[in-house]
C-alpha cells in the first residue's frame, strides 16, 4: 500500500507517493504556538531573568546604555522587545539621550536609517542614538586581548564605553556555531573583522587536510571551538543583560528568555531543541525532505539550512532528495567562485588563506554531496548544480526514479516537510549544554 505526502515547494505544493514498505517515519518538529501578548511577555521575561537581578535593578541613574540588536539578516522581535526595554530602562532613572542602539551587522554590509527604522520601529528611531557596526572601521573600535584559541578580540568601541551593555537576538541552530543568539551578537556581531575571520576558522581542522573540524556543527555547544572562542569573547565585554527570543515556524515569537547572558541563552537553547531537535534511533538509506516552503527556501543558502539538518538522519551512501525551489539561485556570484574551485581539498586550501561564509557553505553542500547521493528538485539552472556534483531533476517523480536507479526496491526513508527547522539526530548524540 502507498502513502501521499505533500511538502511545500515555493508558493506552491509537491504531491507524490510512496510504498509503506518504504517508509521509516516522518519527521516533524514538534508544535508550539506563538506568544499573544508580546509586550506584556517580554516584560515578564525583563522582570523574571534567568541568572540575574532584574534590570531596573543593574541599571542606574546617569548610566549610558548600549542595545545590541540583529540586523536586517535576521527577524528577532526587535521593534517588540526594545521598546520594552527601554520603557524599562526610563523606569529605573536612565535619560533616553543616554540610551544608543547598536545594529550588530558583522561583516554584513551597512543600513539605511529605514532599515533603521524598519528593525527598531520609527518611533523608537526618532528618540535614541543609532549607530551601524562598521568591522573595518579601525577608528570605532577596541582592542582587548586574546582568547585560550589565539582570536584577537576587537570589538565595537561603544561596548566598552558604555556603562551597560544588553545585548537582543534570536535563537535558531547555527550550523557551525551550534545555535545562534547570545554571544554571536558581540562575535561575530559586532567585532573587526580580524577577530570574526580568526573565530569562523576555527570551523577547519587543526591539521590543513582533514577538512572541518567535526565539532563545529549544529546543536554542538560543550566542546564546540567556535562557539567557546565566541563566548570567551564576550565574557571579555561582559554583557550586563539578555533579551533573546525563540521563534515558531512562522517567524513569530515563541518564548522570551532574559536574564544573565549565557545562561538564559542556555535555556534558550534547550527549549529551541526540545520542540525542534527531534531524536532518532537509527539513520536511513533515503532522506526526502522539503524546506517548508517558501521563504525558506527561497535561495541556495536557506535550502542548504535544511540539507544540512537532513544530513544527520542519512546514512552514508545513502539518497538525499531535497524539495526547495531556490527561484533565487545562488544569490551572489560569490558562491558560484567557490563552487568552481572543483574539489574540497581546494576549497579548505582557500578558506585557510582566506576565510568567508559563502567558502564555508560551499564546502559544506560540497561534503554532503560526496558523502551521499543528493537529489535536488529546484528551478536552478541544471548545469550549476551538477558542478556542485548533485544531480538536478525536474519533478518528484524524476527523483524517486533515481533513489531506485541507485539502491532498488529495498529502502528505507524519512519524510521531512520542515527541514529548515527540523534537526533531526540520533538519540543522545547532541548536547547543546556548555
């Protein structure tokens, strides 16, 4: 007997069968409801932290406050959360012209005052100091020593300048950096660039050769180089408070964690995990897994997000058949440079001199597709996928014709339909404890 599944594909729908034989389970995140009253959550979370006193309590009369926020890449909540905080900040004595919020760009090019405007809300915009992080402007920022792993740490000026730094973000996994949120605002978010190409190579083995450093993955905290050198940072700047918010799969707020910097982005972490890291008890031969549609999987980058979660769940040598339309293609020439380097030993050979995301990312898909077979259904131009050594089909049929073409009748598979926020893995084999 066969059983239909349906997995979003851009704005619309891929319908296709498979035999029950076939099939080994579907994986699914588990469900979790948006927060109704953000304005009245997040002020809970303020007056309840984790870790901490409360911040009316931190603050004090007279002192200059530094808001680290995301930038334009990410959605966190930010025109909800900061002007709670600040509504908390004016509470406890603080004057607004004392109040500056930084935009944590990275290495991410520079904002228009209506991005401004458009992550922190006009109206917040038109009362408070705001400053884009700049990692090449030599002349805003500061030197403050080394890490145990030999990263220079320069951070924005205004971190050390300022009485009182809170730092805001969202948590989401982070494929080298095990989780996203808390200390990436301060490394990479607002660093020099010395200091983010310096951590991100920690991503690569200690010994030229032998590719990444198997550590630095996904869900990866205690143990995990990259993120240890990122915390160790930003103890160095010692962040005063957290905001930091877990999404649902509409980009909607979740949960609210506040309080002390690394631990309630620790629970953070934890929850994130406990409703998306989904334990399995054994890898398959087949993995068919979609993005949820679009924007997730909008562009290359955001469907390697899930190709990346599916890898976990394949066995080696196994098929993977990612469903992700990436109208977008690969978003910037710069990916299809890497691409055309050929081979992984020449890809790290540059990431060693020459550090950048795109590199990495290229690497990665580039591993996955050695490791495995991988099927794409995509509108990507079917030559540049084939140099990213997968094979481009043109419907679902096309692709599961391929998975028998390579392994026959006998396998065994995994559906899943979210694959850009389902991490799935093998039980106990993630600890996301630091």
């Amino acid at each position: 007997m066969k059983q239909d599944f349906e997995l979003a594909y851009g704005n619309g729908k891929v319908k296709f069968s498979i035999s029950q034989d076939n099939l080994l389970d579907v994986i699914r995140p588990l469900d979790i409801k948006p927060l109704k009253n953000l304005s009245v959550e997040v002020k809970k979370a303020i007056k309840n932290p984790i870790g901490s006193e409360p911040l009316t309590e931190i603050v004090a009369p007279g002192e200059r406050i530094c808001i680290v926020v995301s930038d334009k890449t990410r959605i966190a909540g930010t025109e909800i959360i900061v002007p709670v905080i600040i509504e908390k900040l004016l509470k406890a004595g603080v004057f607004i012209e004392d109040i500056l919020i930084l935009f944590a760009t990275g290495t991410h090019s520079q904002h228009t005052r209506k991005d401004q405007e458009a992550i922190v809300g006009p109206q917040i915009a038109s009362r408070v100091m705001l400053l884009d992080h700049d990692c090449r402007d030599e002349s805003n920022l500061k030197y403050l020593g080394y890490t145990n792993r030999g990263t220079r740490v320069i951070v924005n000026r205004q971190l050390i300048e300022f009485d009182r730094v809170i730092l805001t973000g969202v948590i989401t996994y982070h494929y080298f950096a095990g989780f996203g949120g808390g200390r990436k605002s301060i490394l990479p978010g607002a660093a020099a660039f010395e200091s983010i190409e310096a951590n991100h190579k920690l991503t690569l083995s200690s010994h030229p050769g032998e590719g990444m450093n198997e550590m630095a993955r996904t869900c990866m905290l205690r143990g995990n180089p990259v993120h240890e050198d990122m915390e160790e940072a930003a103890k160095m700047v010692n962040p005063d408070f957290l905001v930091n918010v877990v999404l649902d799969d509409n980009k909607e707020i979740a949960r609210v964690f506040a309080g002390d910097f690394i631990k309630a982005h620790q629970k953070g972490c934890d929850y994130l995990n406990k409703h998306y890291g989904i334990p399995i008890e054994k890898k398959a031969d087949v993995v068919i897994v979609g993005c949820g549609g679009y924007p997730k999987d909008m562009d290359f980058v955001q469907s390697h997000k899930a190709m990346d979660n599916a890898a976990h769940a394949l066995k080696e040598g196994g098929v993977m058949v990612l469903v992700a339309e990436a109208a977008g293609g690969f978003n910037s020439p710069v990916y299809e440079k890497w691409f055309k380097l050929g081979s992984l030993d020449a890809i790290e050979e540059e990431l060693r001199k020459n550090f950048s995301i795109p590199g990495h990312t290229v690497y990665a898909a580039l591993e996955k597709a050695r490791k495995f077979k991988v099927v794409w259904l995509s509108q990507q131009d079917p030559k540049k996928v084939k140099e990213m050594g997968i094979t481009p089909v043109a419907s679902i049929k096309e692709a599961l014709l391929a998975v028998e073409k390579e392994l026959g009748n006998s396998w065994k598979a995994y559906i899943i339909p979210e694959g850009y926020v389902t991490f799935p893995s093998i039980c106990s084999s993630c600890t996301s404890s630091t």
